[in-house]
C-alpha cells in the first residue's frame, strides 16, 4: 500500500496492487458525506477486434456489444442487481465509452457492502438468451432516442468523415442491426477477454478506512479464480492519412442549423506524458484562438455569426486525435468561411499574449476537478491508463511551450484534414 | 461548521450563508424574484441579465470580463433564468477557487465579487438606457434560445404538457416567454424594466463557502440590493381545478415517442403532506426501483426512460417517458394503474424502504455540492419554510405507508401530452 498525500491539494491518496492485477486507488475526503465507487474496464465501444486471449485467433464482435454488455451485466441469476443496491441504499449506474466501460454507485451507507456487491456483479457473467433478447428492446429504444438528439448526431457524421476505418466513427451503443444481432456467447467472449482484474481499476472515493476495505476486497478476489490474467490484444485497424468525407450533411427537425468542424490530426506522440503535453498545449492553443476571451470569438458574436453554443476543444487519444469545433448558426457557410479566413491570419503576438494569461485559469480548474467526485474519478482514470500520476499534472502543463503552440497552429488547421458536418431544419 | 445549515446574516439584506471549508471552491449567488405576469414581461425580464453580462462602467465589453475571469484562476461567472411556482427567478453565480490553494495572495473573494457586482447594478449604458448593440444582440439569442426548445425533444414535451395544462395560469407562461413580444420590445424598455427590478424586486443573496470575515463585513455595504424583501413566494396560484382530462397530441418526425402526464397534487413544500408527496414520486417514477421503471421498462421494455418529477411550489407532477408510439394506449394505463395501485396501498414493504432511501441517499449527497446545498435551500427559502437538508431527511423518515397512500390519493391526472412521428 502506498499513501500520497498532496500537500498543495490537500488530498490523499492510496495505492494498491493486488496479486491478481487488480489495482486500488482511494481518495480518501474527510468530513464527506458522500462516498463514491467506481470500476473502470479498459474496454470501449472502439473495442470491437481483438485478439482472443483463449485461442490466439483474431476476432470481430458487433459494433456496440461493450455497450450491451455494460447493460448486461446487471442481470442475475437469483436477484435483481438494482434491488441489492436500492435495500443498501445506494444508487447504482454505468456507462460505457469509446475507451472504457465504468460502473459506479454512490451511497452515504453501507458502502463495504455496496462495493462487494459492486465487485460482484461486474464480475459474475451471466447471460441468458431471454435476457438479452428483452435487453435489445431496450436499448434499440436508447438508440432511436440518441437519433432525435441532433449534437449526437451530427458528431457521428463528422467522425464518420473523419475515419474510414477506426471504429470510434462508430456509435457507442451500435445500430439497431448490430445490436440485434448480439448472442450470450458473443458477451461471454467480451467478459472472459476483457473483464480480468489486470484490465480493470477499482476507484473509491470518500471518508473511508482505506485498510479495512483493501482487505475486503482482497478477501473477495481470492473467493475468485480467473480463468487467464493476461489481457486481450486490442486491435485497431490502419487509419488512413486523409479524411474519409469532407462534408456530411443531414436534415432534422430543429430550430436552426448545426455545425461541427473537425480538423484531423495524424501526428501521434510517442510516449504518454507527450500526449498529455499535446492535449493541453492544442486546447491552450485553441482557448487562445476561440474562447470568449478571444478577440474572434467576440467578432463572430458580434457579427452574429455565432452564439454561446460555440465551443472548440482538441481530443487526444493514444490512436486518434482531432480539433472540433461546434457551434449553432443560421449562417452555416458564413460561419465556416469566417472561421477558416480567420485561422489564415494566426498572429505570433496573439499567441504569446494569450499564453501568458492563461496558466491561472488551468490551475483553477485543475483545482476544481478534485470538488467533484464522478468528474475526479473519471479524469483519474483518463490518466492513470496513461500512466500519468494526476498530481503532476500542472507540472506537465507547465512544461509547455510556447513553440509548441506556434508550431501546432501551422500544421493542425490543415484543409485537406478539415471534415464539416451540418445538420439543416428540415423546414429550411 | 458540520450540521450544513444557512444562517442569516446580519444586514439590511436577506443573506444566507452557510460556512463550510470542504469545498475547494466558494460560491455566491444572487436572486432577484418577479412574479410571472405576462409572457411579454417574462420575456423582458429573462433578456436583462444576458445584457447585462455583456458590459458594465468598469468592464464594458466581453473580452475584458473574460480576461479579468482567467486572471481570478477561472472564476466563473454565469446567470439563469428559472421558474419556481409563478415567479421567475434571475440567477446570477460566482464561483472561484478558495484561496487557501493559490500562492498568490491576491484577494480573489473581494476581486471576483467587484466583477460580479459592477455588471449587475452598473451597467455600461447610452443615451440613459442599455448599450442598443447588445440589447439587438442578446435578442436575437434569446429568440434562438426559445426556438431552440424543439431541439431537445426531452424537455420540449415537458414543457409542452405543462403549457398546457396551465394555459389559463401563470403557471403556464414560458420562463424565457414568448418569440412574439420580445421582438416587440425596445432597448429603453428593457432598461426601465431593469430600473424597476433594481429598485422593487425580491432579492436575497446566498453564500456557500469559506470566506473570510472582512470580506463578508465589508461587501455587503457596498452593494445596493433592491429590497430588503427576501424571495418569499406568496403569489402562486395553487387551486386546483376541478376538470376532465385534457389529451393533447403533436405530430413531428421523431424516431422516439413522448408520452408525459401532468398532474396536479395541490401539496406544496410548505405543508406537512410534502414529505409524504416525495416518497410518492420516488415509489412511483423516482428511480431505477421505482413501479413505473419496473413495469414499464424492466418487465415490458416499452420504453428506454420513464420519471416522474414534482414541481413544489406550484404543487404539480409530471411522468415523462420514451416509448414507440404504438405502445401509447399500454404505457397509459400502466401509469394509471400503477398510481391506482400506490393509492391502494398495493406496494411491498421494501419498495416503500426503498423509495425512502432513495431519497435520503440524494439528499445526503446533496451535503456534499455547494450548488446542490444552494438549490436546496432555496426553493425552501421561496416556500417561506426555511429547513436544512438533515431536518428534512428526519421529516421524510417519519413518513407512513398510511400517509403514502392518503397522499397518494389527492393526485389527479390533469393533461395527456405525446409527440409522435407523423402517421
């Protein structure tokens, strides 16, 4: 067990190991109320090949099984799952992302029975033909109702733009096809190759006895075996170097056009403290060029080329990265042209006097992050799969230069990389 | 500094303040309360605040304000417009980081403050009334916002049954109003619906945090607030009407179907049945073991999301589902039948534990988010029955399966909402 405690953030930290390869980590928050559990799989939506761990053989599932197993999973043999965490108390709930699956309950009692509990079922397989078959009405229904939002659909659009092969184009919860398709066994699969302790964390957070409930769990994971603890090979086919469609259109009932804007990034960095670098050094760059602080922002809104809806963030992945850019518009092509003009005239100065003021607003947010537990545990484990340590953060922030920022803003507004995605009203 | 309780503080001004250091940011807010009278009046008074953060004397355009926010570590500053019972409510927020995690000592508290309070009661003006560029501006937002509604079908249908369920009340008023009038309006109207709320409205301010005395002792001299009223509702319209039910549906391309149902409970939070009323609505649509979840969703997998919600100062409550559109007539009769059955009493021993639980689990964690302590507080504040979270968990405790089902009874279906694909 290794204790950390950040004087600066005032927090401490536990870290453990366990023989099977389950790791620890507990916040540990005096005088909270609330405690917070949650256990994140290394396994996502962009998980669908991967090599099987049982046979060697290469194998693909259907787009959104990590999704369908996430809502599996909280089916039992004798009990409902929601039932054990509703007699404790506690509220339970999961979701499932392009990288990972997490489950989590919250409770303000009876929190070591609620984590066994929580430890339980996300390791106990059990899988019924009548159970899945009720679980695609389900979620055939979320589905339809992700296709009424018009921000979720207009973001596959652009992804599907983006990438022609790189399963993150896809939906996260899959398409009515794909879903119907799921069998028990195609989820068995998925449990056995990605749910062992070593592709897993386990996050607590709260007033908690960190010994006692290192124990426990240890007492718990020996009652289990696990069939193999190496974990799968994920695969993740060949990314083209260009954009697969530069422009998705699509009509919807809404109240005005939307735009998402993506520009490709094809340059990955080599070790995972570089992409960390990357990912804030670009949204520094892009909160110089685009936040409401910024000189065109404030000359789109005045223009009224673009409203409070507008927003600019970079994402960066260990296998994929893009800047996004998305905003509400009557003037769809205005918008973008001005946005593009604008990105021709990027000024040193500009730059340099936006890099000065800013590093006070990351440190408030940095600060912030540790007020939220959902939203603390989450960046966590963003993190820690990065192998980056959440309290050196600021320190990799710092680390940042502005040459790095002058150098971003000549290559990654690239044209050729540059993908558009519209939704127009259908009245229009 | 551990039973989480507001205190009033000494002042001319209503000012509640609830001292805690477990946060590792402070939060202030301010509250102005305007009965709702008309939709042109709502649509004016939800307009002022979006032009008032545009510009004040001291920090006259957006950019600066948001500059002088980076250099206060992020400090957020934001508003809202809400709706609790017939008033209107205009929110403004600060949060920013408690100084005890900076090196720098730069008195964020009082600088964070002054930014916040300069754009309130002293705005930048032309020609004695609001600068007409952001008035035009902030307009046509506004109109984008309204019209915007549609896009989140969700709340859309919502706000639609309760529309018009309450057309002929207050109730029934929009909280940002309506497209129509606030073209109709002009920039030296606004400005003198701004002078009046400044110089009449309801205020109170509330404060979660660690702040230090000097800064709370000297504040609140400076600032001008309009009354020294605090937001006490004492204007809703809580009859009952006594009708048939009302069933309304609209067309529209959608994949998912909205089914929701309005119903009036007559209970408000001031009055002893509440906490009986709050047990009701989590066995009923609270959560995920709640009657209609399980038969709705779980046993029949007639819908992705079914809830229900009550709104406490008007005394409403709302079911929302989404389901496929063939299944109207069936997810109908279940939320009937599943109130009916409530009413009779017809509910285990453990779903009633549950439902109870449920609710003294969200309360609790309530405790430990200064926003969710201030929202709290507040709508116990405009109820004129001023209760911390842990009084009201002892309240909810106490509450029967007798009370449970009395309670229960006095719901009544008002009006049926669904939005459908075109057929």
């Amino acid at each position: 067990m290794e204790k950390v405690y950040d004087k600066k953030m005032k927090e401490i930290l536990i870290k453990e190991k366990l023989d099977n390869g389950l790791h620890i980590y507990i916040f540990n928050k005096k005088g909270f109320t609330k405690q917070y559990a949650m256990v994140s799989v290394d396994y996502g939506s962009n998980d669908i090949e991967f090599i099987d761990v049982e046979t060697g053989e290469k194998v693909r599932t259907p787009e959104g099984i990590a999704h369908f197993l996430e809502h599996q999973l909280f089916e039992d043999k004798e009990a409902s799952i929601f039932d054990k965490f509703a007699d404790l108390g506690a509220s339970a709930n999961a979701y499932t992302s392009f990288n990972s699956t997490n489950y989590l309950f919250s409770s303000t009692e009876n929190f070591n029975k609620a984590l066994i509990n929580l430890l339980n079922f996300v390791q106990t397989p059990y899988f019924t033909d009548k159970s899945v078959n009720k679980e695609k009405g389900i979620i055939i229904q979320e589905i339809k109702m992700y296709q009424d939002d018009p921000y979720w659909r207009s973001l596959f659009n652009l992804l599907s733009g983006l990438y022609s092969t790189h399963p993150v184009k896809n939906d996260i919860a899959g398409t009515v096809e794909s879903v119907s398709s799921i069998s028990p066994e195609d989820l068995y699969l998925c449990h056995k190759n990605f749910y062992q302790p070593a592709n897993m964390d386990l996050i607590l957070i709260g007033d908690l006895n960190e010994e006692k409930i290192i124990n426990l769990v240890k007492e718990n994971q020996l009652q289990k075996s696990f069939s193999d603890i190496k974990t799968p090979v994920k695969v993740i086919p060949e990314e083209s170097k260009t954009v697969n469609k530069k422009h998705v259109e699509e009509e919807m009932n809404i109240s005005r056009p939307l735009v998402q804007i993506a520009f490709k990034d094809i340059e990955t960095p080599s070790t995972p403290k570089e992409i960390i670098k990357k990912e804030y050094a670009v949204n520094i760059l892009l909160d110089i060029l685009f936040s409401r602080s910024s000189v065109r922002y404030n000359k789109f809104y005045e223009k009224g080329i673009i409203d409070s809806s507008f927003s600019s963030t970079y994402i960066r992945k260990e296998d994929y990265g893009y800047i996004h850019l998305y905003g509400e518009s009557r003037e769809t092509g205005r918008m973008i042209s001005a946005i593009l003009e604008s990105l021709k005239e990027i000024e040193k100065s500009e730059i340099h006097e936006g890099f000065m003021r800013i590093k006070k607003k990351y440190l408030g947010n940095y600060i912030k992050m540790f007020n939220n537990f959902s939203s603390l545990a989450a960046e966590f484990i963003n993190y820690r799969r990065l192998g980056i340590d959440i309290f050196s953060l600021m320190k990799i922030i710092d680390e940042i230069k502005i040459e790095e920022l002058y150098g971003y803003a000549d290559i990654l507004f690239n044209e050729d990389l540059m993908v558009e995605s519209i939704v127009k009203n259908k009245q229009d | 500094m551990d039973n989480f309780k507001f205190e009033k503080i000494k002042s001319k001004y209503s000012i509640h303040y609830l001292a805690t250091d477990k946060f590792k940011t402070n939060l202030i807010q301010i509250y102005f309360m305007l009965p709702l009278t008309s939709w042109s009046e709502a649509a004016m008074n939800a307009l002022i605040p979006a032009v008032l953060i545009r510009g004040s004397n001291r920090f006259p355009e957006s950019r600066i304000i948001k500059t002088e926010l980076k250099k206060l570590y992020g400090a957020g500053i934001s508003f809202s417009v809400l709706k609790r019972g017939e008033n209107q409510l205009l929110r403004f927020s600060l949060e920013y980081v408690n100084e005890n995690y900076l090196d720098e000592n730069i008195n964020l508290s009082r600088k964070s403050f002054e930014l916040l309070s300069d754009l309130i009661f002293n705005p930048l003006l032309e020609e004695k009334k609001f600068v007409e560029k952001y008035y035009l501006q902030e307009k046509k937002n506004q109109i984008e916002n309204i019209n915007s509604l549609i896009n989140d079908k969700y709340n859309y249908a919502v706000e639609k049954c309760f529309q018009n369920m309450c057309k002929d009340e207050k109730y029934g008023i929009y909280k940002l109003g309506d497209v129509k009038s606030l073209k109709e309006n002009s920039c030296e109207e606004l400005y003198n619906q701004y002078k009046k709320i400044k110089s009449s409205a309801r205020s109170s301010v509330f404060m979660v945090g660690d702040f230090k005395k000097s800064f709370i002792s000297n504040v609140f001299d400076e600032i001008k607030l309009p009354s020294t009223d605090d937001i006490i509702d004492n204007f809703t319209d809580k009859t009952v009407p006594e009708r048939e039910v009302q069933y309304i549906t609209e067309e529209m391309s959608v994949n998912q179907a909205k089914l929701t149902a309005g119903f009036r409970t007559g209970i408000t939070r001031d009055m002893e049945e509440y906490y009986a009323l709050l047990v009701v609505n989590s066995l009923l649509g609270g959560f995920s073991q709640s009657k209609l979840f399980q038969e709705v969703r779980e046993k029949r997998s007639l819908a992705y999301y079914i809830n229900s919600f009550i709104e406490s100062t008007k005394g409403l409550m709302m079911v929302s589902s989404g389901i496929n559109p063939d299944n109207y007539v069936e997810v109908l009769k279940l939320i009937k039948e599943q109130i009916a059955a409530v009413v009779a009493g017809d509910f285990t021993d453990r779903e009633f534990q549950w439902a109870k639980k449920s609710i003294i689990n969200r309360l609790k964690q309530d405790l430990d988010s200064s926003k969710s302590l201030a929202a709290h507080y507040l709508l116990s504040v405009i109820n004129d029955k001023p209760e911390s979270i842990i009084s009201e968990i002892n309240n909810i405790k106490k509450v029967g399966r007798n009370d449970i089902m009395s309670t229960a009874e006095k719901i009544k279906l008002d009006t049926v909402y669904f939005l459908r694909s075109e057929e």
